[in-house]
C-alpha cells in the first residue's frame, strides 16, 4: 500500500506544482497587458509631445519672422525718413564755373 499512497502523493505533488504553473502563469500574462498597455500610454504621450514641440516649433519660427519683418520695416522707414531729412537740408548753388564744366561735359558728348 505504501506504493499507491507513494503515487497519490506524487500526483497530488503534480497537481499543486501545475496549479502554481497555472497561477504564475496567470500573473506573468496580466503583467504582460500591463507593460504593453505602459508601452501603448507612453507611445501616444510622446506622439502628442512630438506634435506639441513641432507646433510650438512651427509658432516660435512664424513669430521670430514676423518680428523680423516688423523691424526691417521699422529700420527702412528710419532710413528712408533720415534720407529725406537730409536731402530736406541739402541747398545746391550754382556758380559759373561750375555750369560752364556741366556744359563742356554735356557737349564734349555731342562731337
């Protein structure tokens, strides 16, 4: 008898080791769906990161070129209003000398 209580008490053995398998086996695939389920998460937070930093990039160059814009407008006016202050200023007087070497210079192309 000892023999059938021996192999009772193996399959009994076998049994507790399989539900353990079972049961491990049930917590490494719910471990798995977690992990894959972070993965899923952190994959869409970094599409949106990258979507943000790409718009914002986008914003930041828009703006800097507008900024741009303004100042070289901003500096062109200047320009062009100091260029008419002065030419406001500007008195040219004629002498005789110097209208009769416009003249020669005017006719020497004549001949």
């Amino acid at each position: 008898m000892s023999n059938i209580q021996d192999q009772e008490q193996y399959i009994k053995s076998l049994e507790q080791i399989k539900q353990i398998e079972d049961q491990v086996q049930k917590e490494i695939d719910a471990r798995k769906e977690e992990v894959q389920d972070q993965i899923k998460t952190i994959e869409v937070d970094l599409e949106e990161t990258i979507t943000n930093a790409e718009n914002e990039g986008r914003l930041l160059v828009e703006s800097s070129i507008e900024k741009a814009r303004l100042k070289a407008n901003e500096e062109a006016q200047k320009t062009i209003s100091d260029a008419e202050t002065k030419a406001k200023g500007i008195t040219f007087k004629f002498d005789q000398t110097m209208m009769k070497d416009i003249m020669e210079i005017f006719l020497s192309g004549i001949k």
